[in-house]
C-alpha cells in the first residue's frame, strides 16, 4: 500500500508545469559552463540535476507504459543516480566529464518530457498516476535545493567567487532576539506522518516514542554565538569533538565554518563576499561542528522526537526558497519556537535509522530512501533555499555528519 496521496483539490498538470519551470527559473544567468561545474565528488552538475529529474519522470512515469520508447537509450545509464534495480549508471564523481549531451539537448530533453508526461495528465486521471508524478515533483524539488547548494560551493571553490546572483537584497539589519530555553513535552508522544497528504515511506509508520524531560531553544544558533566558539579555540580542543569529528578537522583543517573568510568578518553567500551578519543563524556546518559546538555551549543538539514534538500544530512558514533570499535571516518575534521551519536546517542527535516497523515500498522506488539508513544523521526544518511547500513536521532530511555544504545549522536542547 502506498503512503503518498494527493489532494482531489490539485491540479496536476498545474503543479507539473510549475515546479518544473521553477528549475529552469534557478538556471537563469548561468553558463553552459556554470552548469557542467562538479567541485567536489558530493555535489552535481547543474546540468546533471536538470537531466536527472527528467529521467526519473520518463522511467517511474512514462516508463509504466510498455509501448514507451526512451528518447535516447543511452541516458538511461549517464542519468540513473544511485536505482541499482533498474540498470548500472555513470559514477557520481564523474558527473562533470559530461560535455555530452550538450546543456541545449538537455533543455529539449526536458520539454521532451514535460511534453509527455503533461499529455499523460491530460488524458488520465487515475489516482496512481497522480501519486507517481507527485514523488516525482517532491524529488524535483530536492533536486531545486542541490542545485543551489552546489553551484554555491562550485562558485566558492573559483578564485574569482562569483555571484550566484548579484542582485540579491540582503535580508533586513536587525538584532536577533535573546536565547532562551523553552520546556518541551516529556512523556509518550507520537511522531511520524499522519497519513494526510504526501509524505516519503521514511516518515512512517506514525509510532509512540517516550520523551524526556528538556528544553529546545527558541531560536537557532547565530553567527555571533559561533564566532565566540571559533575565537575562544573550538577548532583547537580535542575534548569538544568526537573522535571521527576531530579526525576530520586534523585531516581536512577547519578552523572554522566552510564560507567564512579567514578574517572571520565576512563570507561567501550566492549574492557573493557579504560581511558577516553576527545576528543572522550561523550556516554550513557538518554534525562533527554543530555537536562541538553544543557541547562547548554546556548543552546537545535535540533529538527528532523533541523537535516533531515541538513544531507539532506549528504553521509552516519562514524564509525559504520562495523568498529569493537564498541566505538565513535573524530571528525576530516572541514566539517559543522561531525558525522551526526555513532559514538553515536543524542537526539532530538522531541517527538516520527506520522508524519501528518501517517497510520500504515494494520495487525499485524502495531504493528511494530505505537503503541510506546507514551513518547517516537526520536534520529538520528546511532552509532558505528549501521549496516551503516542500517541508511538514515529519519531513527527515539526511546527510552523513562530515558534509557541510548544506545550508544546515543548529538549536540547542537541554535535560531537565
């Protein structure tokens, strides 16, 4: 039985044309060049993820029709990500030796296949199909936020550091507001998806947890709370740092966030070199970093149970990709929990494992998350270049703990 649905309410065809588009409009101003840039062997071709998305609607979509023929044979294999039960494919870190196909055959590729599956949609009304697109738009919309992430770190990695987009506004000056902590519930709570509108396979089943006594901070972690870790020799102090968190800093040499300058007063954003805002959310630190830093600050990163528990009847709203800000604003209002959603996603102590009685979706889509429930580690919330109707309370981001490329952060918790 499959867990995803759609609203009788949606039109498809609509939502099809929009979240596609919406990866084309993230292209805008960038090169043919721009696009073929792989920096490091985590990341991806922009022109990759443009094709990628396109062959995961022609194989789980058009592909349940026998009589359908691929457009081209051969990109079944340069385009496949990691679908072992559906044919070998080109390694990831070679994505960028791609030149071929050229980034116009992927443009037409794609309306190649806008163009297919939209007549599909407009033929058949059938609830499975819907569900099928449906994955496939939510994958796209993943793919939206890696496109950014990694053009940033290709951008970086230039000497020149370009802008994504000059014409960025930075976000309002102001201060953030004062760190507290905030009681949590403790107890025998649920978590997991409730079975209303979509959700992945890894978000159920919808199960009783017991919490804890503790507190979550109302606010994420800001650049000027960091910089004090940084300056008061965090990077330095091995009792801080679990012991493959302080192999990496020796191995790899971090002395601090990945897009902070040197001279810890600037950094790089995808509107360029920016001073750095002491009040805005601090940004692009791996787990290693995030739980150093919770352990310096006398306090833990929150388990997943805490957080769902928190952001339960929370409206899903903040500074997410819909903005064009693409960069973390400072906190501001009263609430008890501000910036659950949006802004730079939360670092959990949660280890990325199936919930109690998990069971992966028959097929080769049970590849799609199941098999990743390996060290790895679960982050919440989204961030400001997250799709905001892409995020809900159960939503389990993943990635292992050395990556920090993400736009990801951190909130504090405590035991009470």
């Amino acid at each position: 039985m499959t867990i995803w649905q759609t609203s009788a309410t949606v039109d498809m065809a609509a939502r099809f044309r929009q979240v596609r588009q919406r990866t084309i409009g993230l292209c805008d101003g960038l090169s043919a060049e721009d696009l073929l840039l792989q920096s490091m062997p985590d990341a991806s071709p922009g022109k990759w993820h443009l094709a990628h998305t396109s062959w995961f609607f022609e194989q789980f979509v058009l592909g349940r029709d026998p009589s359908y023929r691929p457009r081209d044979p051969a990109w079944h294999y340069l385009f496949n990500s990691y679908y072992q039960s559906v044919g070998p494919m080109h390694a990831r870190p070679q994505r960028g030796l791609l030149s071929r196909p050229s980034l116009d055959e992927v443009r037409g590729y794609r309306n190649y296949i806008d163009d297919a599956v939209g007549a599909l949609l407009g033929r058949d009304d059938d609830a499975e199909l819907a569900v099928l697109v449906e994955l496939g738009l939510q994958h796209e919309q993943q793919h939206q936020e890696l496109l950014l992430t990694d053009i940033k770190h290709a951008f970086w990695s230039n000497p020149l550091q370009p802008a994504y987009r000059a014409s960025i506004e930075a976000s309002v000056a102001r201060k953030t507001v004062p760190l507290r902590f905030v009681e949590g519930r403790d107890g025998i709570v649920e978590i997991g998806h409730r079975g209303e509108g979509f959700a992945f396979d890894n978000e159920t089943p919808r199960h009783r947890t017991l919490l804890q006594p503790h507190a979550l901070a109302n606010r994420l972690v800001s650049n000027a709370e960091y910089l004090a870790f940084v300056r008061e020799g965090g990077y330095r102090e091995p009792g801080l740092w679990l012991s493959d968190g302080w192999a990496t800093v020796q191995r790899e040499g971090w002395q601090h966030p990945i897009y902070w300058h040197d001279d810890l007063a600037s950094e790089f954003t995808l509107a360029g070199t920016r001073e750095l805002d002491p009040h805005e959310p601090v940004c692009h630190l791996s787990y290693y970093e995030a739980e150093a830093f919770a352990r310096w600050a006398g306090a833990r990163l929150p388990t997943e149970a805490e957080w769902e528990s928190a952001a339960h009847g929370v409206e899903v709203d903040g500074n997410f990709q819909d903005d064009q800000r693409f960069h973390p604003c400072a906190a501001s209002g009263d609430a008890d929990r501000l910036q659950l959603y949006g802004d730079a996603w939360e670092w959990t102590a949660s280890p990325y494992i199936s919930y109690p009685g998990f069971r992966p979706l028959p097929g080769s889509l049970g590849e799609y998350n199941g098999k990743f429930m390996c060290g790895q580690w679960v982050l919440r919330g989204g961030s400001c270049v997250t799709p905001r109707d892409h995020v809900r309370a159960s939503y389990r981001n993943f990635f292992p703990p050395q990556a920090r490329w993400q736009f990801a952060g951190l909130r504090l918790g405590q035991d009470r």
